[in-house]
C-alpha cells in the first residue's frame, strides 16, 4: 500500500490529497461556500479561496440525514453537516499525454439521503482505465430537495431547486478547474443512479447547465418526483406545520430549526404525503420556475432540453429491494388498486391486464418497478430520442446470492458491475467460484460500454440506438444481448398515465 501526497493548484487554491493503488485522489473539495447561516436556502455561493494548503484527504461532512443513513463501515458513520457541500476527485497517478473524459456521478438516495463518500462510489475502478472521476455531494431533503420557497416572506428569501443549483455549481467547478487533474473541461459526462438518474435527466432540462456536459447516463431513473409549484407549495405548508410554526411563522421556523428537527419534520412529511397521495413524492425538481422552466420529460418532447447523447435503463427487477427495505412503492394488491382507485375502471382494467397473472405477487412486483421506475426510463427514451442519440439497457445479470435471497437483479445492483464491485473482497463474498467468471464478464461489459460512451458519446458495438418504431434495448446479463421493444405492452399502459392530482 504505497501512498504518498499530492499536491494541485485550482482555481480556489492548494489542495493536498494522496496517491494510492495507481490513483490520485483529492477528497472533500468545496465547491461552493458553505450553505450555512444566512445562506441556508438559498442558491450556492461561489467557493471562496484559501490561504496555504488545504488537506483533502480524508471523507468531509454529508448532508444533514437520518443517522443510519451514513453507515461508511460497520460501526463508523460519517459526521453530517449542512457544509457539505464539497466534490471528490479521483484520477490516474500518471495520466496520459491527452487530456482524459470526465465522468461525474451523482448519488442516489430518494433525494433525502445518500452521501458520496459511500465506499461503493469510490471510482477508482473507472479512472484507472482512463478517465478522471469525480463525485458530487448536494443539499438533500428539507435543506436541498424541498421547495419550501413558497415560505419566503420580506425577512428571509428561500430559492427553488436548491440541490440542481448546487449540481450545476459543481459542474461549474469542473469545467473550471479539471484539466488541473488531467481531464477535459469539454468531454464530461454526468452519471447517477435512482434519485441520481433523476437529477441526471433533470439536468437536461435546466437552461443553467447548458453546456456544462457533453453525455449523461442515467440509471433507473425514477419516475413521480417532479413536482408543479402549487404541489410544492402545499408541501412546504405541511412541512411548516410539522415543525410547529403557526401561520406566518414557516420562514422564522425554517431558519430557526435545527438540522436534526428539518430531518425528522421532513420524515414525517414523507409517510404524510404517502397517505394523501399528493401525487408527486415531497421531495424533488419544481418545474414552472425560472430555474427549471419545463417538466424535463416534456421539453426533452419539444426538443428544449440539452440536445446530447444519453444512456438510460433500469434492472429487471427493480421493486424487490424496496418490498425488503423502503415500503415506499406500490407492489401488493391492496397498495396498487389505491393507487388505481382514481383511473377509470377501463383504464385500471388496461393497466393490470399489462401484467399478466395480477394480482399475484411476481406480477405486483413487476408492477411497483414499473410505476416507479420502468416507466420513467421508457418515457424518458421515447421523449429524448426524437431529437438526440439514446441507448436503453436492461440490467438482468444477479449471481446466485442474489437470486438465493430474493432480491434479484433489484435496484442498484447494476452499480456493483459500473463500479467494478465484484473484483473487491466484498464481490468475491457475493459471487460462489461458478459465478465469478460471469459477474467479471458482466462488469467488463458494462464498463467498457459506459467509458465508450464517455470518450465518444457512443456506447460500443453492437447496441443500436433506441428508435422508433425498433426500439431497441441492450439486455446486459450470462447472454447479453439486444431485444426489440421487449416490453410493449407494458410501455404502453404507461405511456400517458398520470396521478390524480399529478
């Protein structure tokens, strides 16, 4: 384990990080001022310089979440702060004599936790074979992912959208100040998964971040989390109530509270708007507002949105990690004819048909992954493919630990193959000697495929882009393979489907 420091002069002033297994990397770099005090909620400050070196090495704050959210190791947690706003950067020790792709990844988590710091983000996977890597915190829940702006009053002034304004300050840093770690300014990619992919797909819609990035993938987007003003209005209503302020007092209440009491009210506006089916989930991207004129899906239709290549997909069974863990999505009986309790009886009966041997438990499955994220990636490439390059995928590939324990090729799995998980020690626990050959081949695959992508904005060989009427989707699993339109039926019933009240 030889390291040693290293040393690189940005734009805001010295930064030290550590060379370690073939990588540099720089970690907890501020990207912006940090959000606290006057300027919590409000939009991100440009970074202010330092004097002499600044230490990056070790992992810095996340944003304020619940507790076992920030499990890093067993026993060790990281510390929350509302200053978390900081990047991390990973490039190869001796990088080449042309500047490399960028690939910015943008974390998941509901958009109410999630950290970049999280040990399976660590991207040293990716830049070893050539490119520079970096991972972005932003303000998450009620400090970053809640429009609470409709509680301005002449005191105190909140601005919409937070956690985009700080993703398009961090994109800002990159074009800035990478070619200092070797990478070019005019080739990044941005990259997420879950709440991640949504902000990726979000991004394409903000007239801010025009220019910032050449590529983006999206990985399971999910689908439900844009929200009009007037929602968010009455969210932020909610949520002032759920931190006991009367009426006129949110804006006092919401720079008065303490990080931990904004986590906890905001948990309980969750489960609140859960039960009266509000229509978008509380937290998300407002769209009607200057920052983000449009809904993302209706401009990328009308060829607004940002006009660059795009990769998305979602993983063939998407719902089972959440019947384990989060009870958030739709997936039994009772919890989907509530959701359909408002369509017309034609239409529920349309929806259902869809999925063949409703109700029974795999069909409901397939149906909660569908509401909450097939649909969006299918509505996303439909939308997006009329007026620039988009590959679909479909992540099928779960060794047997997987399958044995119920989970499948659930949500994120597909993370282990894009981050190189099963060549560590933790993915040899999760591949027995038969399945390791395969898992490796996947992941080669998947990787090859995503850097591909980030160097030319084309995905390999071998996978068409998706067109109407082919519509053709990368299958990546033992046989990988292209399927055309696999899912017709499916796509189809949700093609317009909306949310009474969305």
């Amino acid at each position: 384990m030889h390291e040693h420091t290293v040393r690189a002069t940005i734009a805001s002033g010295t930064i030290e990080g550590f060379t370690r297994d073939g990588v540099n990397r720089w970690r907890a770099i501020p990207y912006a001022k940090p959000p606290v005090g006057q300027l919590r909620l409000r939009a991100p400050q440009p970074v202010q310089a330092w004097p002499g070196v600044r230490y990056c090495h070790g992992v810095g704050y996340c944003a304020p979440q619940q507790r076992m959210y920030t499990l890093l190791a067993p026993g060790r947690y990281q510390p929350m702060s509302e200053d978390c706003l900081t990047l991390n950067v990973v490039a190869p020790s001796s990088p080449p004599d042309t500047s490399l792709p960028v690939m910015v990844f943008i974390h998941g988590g509901g958009y109410f936790m999630g950290s970049s710091a999280t040990p399976i983000y660590d991207g040293a996977a990716l830049a070893r074979n050539g490119c520079v890597y970096v991972s972005v915190n932003y303000r998450l829940g009620a400090l970053g992912c809640l429009d609470l702006s409709s509680l301005s009053n002449q005191e105190h002034t909140f601005d919409d959208n937070l956690y985009l304004r700080d993703l398009v300050m961090a994109l800002r840093w990159v074009r800035e100040n990478i070619a200092v770690f070797g990478g070019d300014p005019d080739n990044v990619t941005i990259f997420g998964e879950s709440a991640g992919a949504h902000a990726v797909a979000t991004l394409l819609a903000v007239p801010a971040a025009k220019g910032l990035f050449a590529q983006a993938i999206s990985e399971s987007p999910a689908a439900g989390m844009v929200r009009t003003s007037e929602i968010a209005a009455e969210y932020a209503t909610i949520f002032a109530e759920l931190l006991g302020a009367g009426p006129g007092e949110g804006a006092t209440a919401l720079m008065t509270a303490r990080p931990t009491e904004l986590v906890t009210a905001f948990e309980r506006l969750i489960v609140e708007g859960q039960r009266e089916m509000l229509g978008a989930f509380a937290a998300g991207p407002t769209s009607g507002s200057e920052y983000l004129p449009r809904d993302p899906v209706e401009a990328m239709r009308d060829g607004h949105a940002h006009q660059v290549p795009l990769i998305v997909g979602t993983n063939a069974e998407e719902a089972r990690l959440f019947g384990r863990f989060l009870k958030l999505l739709p997936m039994t009986e009772p919890m989907i004819e509530r959701l359909l309790s408002a369509t017309e009886p034609a239409e529920r009966e349309r929806i259902t048909a869809a999925y063949p041997g409703y109700p029974d438990p795999a069909a409901c499955i397939q149906f909660g992954g569908d509401f909450a994220f097939g649909s969006a990636a299918w509505q996303i490439a439909e939308a997006h493919s009329r007026h620039a390059p988009v590959y679909l995928y479909r992540y099928d590939y779960a060794p047997r630990t997987l399958r044995w324990s119920g989970l499948g090729a659930t949500h994120a799995t597909e993370l282990l193959a894009v981050f190189d998980v099963y060549r560590t020690t933790f993915g040899k626990l999760l591949t027995a000697a038969a399945d390791r050959k395969v898992a490796l081949r996947v992941s080669d695959d998947v990787q090859s495929r995503w850097r591909a992508f980030a160097r030319t904005g084309v995905p390999g060989e071998g996978w068409p882009a998706y067109e109407n009427p082919e519509r053709a989707v990368k299958v990546f699993d033992r046989k990988p393979r292209v399927e055309f339109d696999p899912h017709a039926s499916r796509r189809e019933v949700w093609e317009g489907f909306t949310l009474a009240g969305r």
